[in-house]
C-alpha cells in the first residue's frame, strides 16, 4: 500500500486490477525451502480468512495486514492512508517480542500448514477500546468482536506478504471461486449489472422471492455470496446452510440468472461499516449492487436489550458512498405471504384487512425445528425443509452448556453434581467439566495469572462447545472470574445454547466453608493473585440464573436450573413430577 498515490477526491478502484499475492509456481519451492527455517507465527481461524481475501484481491487495493498509519486513519475515518474507503480494520495482532523488525517470517494455519511469508515492516501497539468505539461504536462485550478482542495481541504487525499456498477447503470446491473466478463467471452470464446477496443464514420463500425481484429490478443477475468464514456465534453451520443454497440455485433459478459463490469473509458484525465493507469486497467480486438487509450485519442486541444499530443506518451508509465504490444499493424490502392469493407482496403495499402469514426466525427455530415440526410449504422450499430438519434434532436432543460462575468455596461444584443426576435421570448425557479436575489434566502446569486463568477457561470452553456441538451436556464449574473470558466461552458454545448461572455466595461464607485453608493462606499472602482476596472477580452483570446458597440447598438449586432448562427444551416437559425431599 505504500507506493499507491490516489487524489482523495478520486474514485478508488474497487473492482479493478486484482491484488494478487500468490507467490509464481515457478518460486514457490524456493520460497518453501527458505520458509522452513523462519519463524513463525500461527494464525487464528480470522487471520486465515483474512489472509485469503487478501492473497486473492477480496478486499483490493488493500495488499497486506494493516500498517500503522492505514489503521489510524481507518479507525477515524474508514480510509487507508493513501483514502481509498476501508471501513473495517484487517490487522495481524501479536504478543510483544513474538516478532522482529525488518525479519522474514513465517505464516501458518492451527495444522502448522504454511500459508506465507511476511516480511515484518511494522510493528505497532494498538488500543481496543479506541478500536471497539470507533468500528463497532461500543465497549459493550456483549457484542463478540469487542469480547474477542479482548484476547488479541496488543501490538500489531504488518509487511510485504507472498502467499505461497491459500487455505485448504475440501467442501464445496467447485463454489469456492476466488474475485478473479467470480467476475469470469459472471461475466460468461453477459449481463450488465450484477446484484449481490450477503447472506449467513439459509435461504427461505421470502429471500428467495426478494433476490429474484432483485435481479428483475436492475435487468441483471444474481451473486448469491453466503459467507462461509466466521458468522455470529450460534449462526447454522455453513455446511448445512450451503447445502440448502445449492438446492434452491439448482432447482428454482434460472441458471442463467444466477452465480452461487461462497465467500470464506470472517465477518465481524460491525453493521453499517461491516455494510459498506461489505459493498467493496462484493465490487471486487464483479457485482455493481448490493442487497442491504435491515440492521445489515448487526450483531443482535446489547447488555441493556436494545439493538447495537439503527435498523436503517447500513443501507444510508452504503448509500452515502455508493458513487465511490460503484455499488448502488438495493433495500431489502419487508415482504409478506397473501395466504388468499398465494403470493408474496411488500407490506408497504398491502391494504389494511388482507390476511398475511409470516413467520419469523425465532419462531422457526423454537416452533418448528426445536419442535420437529414440518416448515409449511408456502414458507420454505420442501428441499430446504428436509435438510434443516436433519440438521436440527429437537431441542431435548441438542446440545447445551451449563455454566458455573462464582468465587472458590461458592458451592458450584457441589450444585453442579446434584444438577448432573438430575439430568442423567431425564435421559440427557452430562459430561462434567470442574475447574480444579480439568487443572489437573487438561491444563497441568498453568499457573494463575490472568492470562493462565483465561488460558485454562478458554479450555473448558473449548471442550464444553464441542461436547454441546455433538450433541451432549457440559457441566462446567469453574471460577471464570473475568467477564470478557466467559463472554467468549459463551460466544464459542453459542449463546442460545449457553446459561451462565452466578452462584453468588458472600465472601465470609465462602472463607467458612473452605477446608483447604486456601483463604486463610491467601490472607497471610502466602498464596499470589487469590480471587477474592487480592485478585477481582468480575460478577456477571446480567447472568441467566443467579443462585444463593445460604438458606437454599444444593438440591433446591439444582431443580432451579432443571427447571430452566426444561423451559428452554433442552430437557422434556415433565409428564409427572416427584416433589423434592423436604
């Protein structure tokens, strides 16, 4: 980026020449040889969907990690330095000392897979609440990328990159077409405008209806770009989703009207600048238009219950710099279904006292799929309905976590046990996760820093999500005194498949019950960073279940989240019910 020179005023050239850092095959084992014996740095699942679009043009002009100077001034003002529009920051965040100035290293995936070689130009501290208000204007962890922020490296690094190999994806390879493949396909379509449909969730009658008016309404054709890299914790599997975008492109299109391409973009929920960003990745892509959805790439609602963005905010800011980016934006229009003439219609156009039907999204997971009810027909396409069905068993069969937090001698242990026969007799399979067991094996040998203490919970978390994704029960007792932390245990479980419930037991009561004398040792500083004593645990501020333990028991407690969980169908209804012993 440093060699660019563009008049601000200038139209950026989204959607021109190519960035492209793939490395010539004729170098590439030279390149490999060397890489060998650099060092290296592992990249998260983000930085590996970052890299990608990078190497393949996605997100042209922009050729590397964000530098210093880029990041300022996209922060500020959602240009590069040289002013072409970038409206979310694309960095490489570090710990201090992993990297050195003016060294070549190494860049590879969790396999160890090497993907490229940076050449390390810059290295630079970053701040994240600056970041966290000005791109997604908030501190509020609720959002996910501000609690996964929380986790990066505070010093970023940024350099020449020479990609020698692009991620490996073995599913749906003839839909993965890069910028270049896109606009080729596209162009085979002859047609002069190209309307993009940004999309993280299958498709239904009413997307299918609206992306097809769509294309009519330009005299163009239909990109049809679901994201396959990161989405909203808890969004459907990519997976099952492109599965259902394959059957509707196959069967009720016009082959001649469509492309199917998925987008390996880590979103980052970010809302109207997400939407603007999102116009420049598609431009690079061949489109001209862009379907911008209400609250376009919000990310749900805050820690008060209102909505992070303005439902119309994304498409003014898009259409703020549409001229510049050269795509116009196309509003995604509310439409409902005309049961009486079997038709959908926009409902700015429907008259008062005509019969309507819709259903909504909640609706469609906690009515129909949790309940494993049949999708009607007019609503969802009956290919679309059967592989959502398989994907999603009823709820009393899908996978949970239930999540202890409190301080050490609260009770959660002892709760958590009582909880997990309570279930077991339910017929749920509950695999227990204690904070002081999983020290034992999973994470032998951390101490208890802060960063030791997030180390190990992210590991609970870790295994709790996959035991949830399979389709169990986890169980996890553990302090988790950091609310950032739990934030990001709750974001990789799912937060419809996660119930934080606070033990909230006094301190002095916590002190008399502990028979380990950890308290006491922690009082007479023979024992660092004690949570409690001389280390802050950070209460939740809107947990899902909140406990006392004083004057209620174990057993009580326990029946309080069963309860809960049978109210959110993760246990059956209770056909008849033993009262509990006195």
């Amino acid at each position: 980026m440093k060699d660019h020179h563009v008049q601000e005023q200038l139209i950026a050239p989204y959607g021109g020449s190519l960035v492209n850092l793939l490395v010539p095959p004729e170098d590439r084992e030279h390149l490999k040889d060397r890489a060998g014996r650099l060092p290296s740095i592992q990249l998260s699942d983000r930085a590996v969907c970052d890299l990608e679009l990078l190497a393949t043009g996605g997100f042209s002009p922009l050729d590397r990690f964000m530098g210093g100077e880029d990041h300022a001034r996209v922060l500020a003002e959602m240009r590069l330095a040289d002013g072409h529009l970038s409206p979310i920051p694309v960095t490489l965040p570090v710990n201090p000392g992993d990297v050195h100035l003016d060294k070549e290293v190494a860049l590879r995936n969790a396999k160890n897979e090497l993907l490229a070689v940076m050449t390390v130009e810059e290295a630079y501290e970053w701040d994240r609440r600056e970041a966290a208000r000005t791109v997604f204007d908030t501190e509020d962890e609720k959002h996910p990328l501000v609690a996964e922020m929380a986790r990066w490296g505070s010093v970023n690094v940024s350099g020449q990159l020479r990609a020698l190999e692009l991620p490996r994806h073995f599913d749906f390879r003839d839909l993965r077409l890069t910028p270049a493949q896109c606009r080729h396909s596209l162009d085979e379509l002859g047609a002069r405008n190209v309307v993009a449909f940004q999309t993280r969730n299958p498709l239904h009658r009413v997307h299918e209806e609206l992306t097809k008016r769509a294309a009519a309404s330009i005299d163009g054709v239909l990109l049809l770009h679901p994201v396959v890299g990161l989405t909203k914790p808890g969004d459907v599997d990519h997976y099952t989703r492109v599965r259902t975008y394959r059957a509707l492109a196959d069967r009720y299109y016009d082959s001649t009207g469509i492309v199917l391409a998925l987008l390996p973009l880590a979103m980052r929920m970010g809302g109207p600048r997400e939407a603007l960003w999102h116009a420049v990745i598609r431009r690079n892509h061949g489109a001209n238009h862009l379907i911008v959805g209400r609250d376009h790439a919000g990310p749900g609602k805050d820690s008060s219950g209102r909505p992070f963005y303005g439902p119309y905010d994304a498409q003014d800011l898009v259409e703020e710099h549409s001229d510049e980016v050269g795509v116009r934006v196309v509003p995604f229009k509310e439409l409902m279904y005309l049961p009486e003439e079997g038709r959908y219609e926009e409902s700015s156009k429907i008259g008062p006292g005509v019969t309507t039907d819709s259903i909504s999204g909640t609706q469609v997971r906690e009515e129909y799929l949790n309940n494993g009810r049949e999708l009607p027909e007019w609503f969802t396409r009956p290919e679309v309905a059967e592989i959502l069905a398989d994907s999603y068993p009823p709820r009393h069969r899908q996978g949970a976590c239930v999540w202890f937090t409190g301080l050490s001698g609260s009770g959660k242990s002892t709760t958590a046990d009582v909880l997990t026969v309570l279930m077991m007799e339910q017929g749920r399979h509950v695999t227990v996760l204690d904070g002081d067991v999983v020290r034992t094996h999973l994470s032998k040998g951390l101490g208890f820093s802060r960063e030791d203490r997030d180390t190990n919970v992210l590991r609970i978390g870790f295994v709790a999500a996959e035991i949830a994704r399979a389709g169990g029960i986890a169980v996890c007792a553990a302090v988790s005194p950091y609310r950032a932390t739990r934030d990001a245990v709750r974001n990789m479980v799912g937060p419809d498949k996660f119930i934080e419930v606070f033990v909230d037991t006094p301190l002095d009561v916590c002190e008399s019950r502990d028979t380990k004398g950890m308290y006491a040792k922690a009082r007479r500083g023979e024992i660092k960073d004690f949570t409690g004593i001389d280390d802050p645990y950070e209460a939740p501020e809107n947990p899902d279940l909140e406990l006392e333990t004083v004057s209620t028991s174990p057993e009580e407690n326990a029946r309080v989240i069963l309860d809960e969980l049978r109210r959110r169908g993760f246990i059956r209804a209770a056909e008849g019910r033993v009262p509990a012993a006195s």
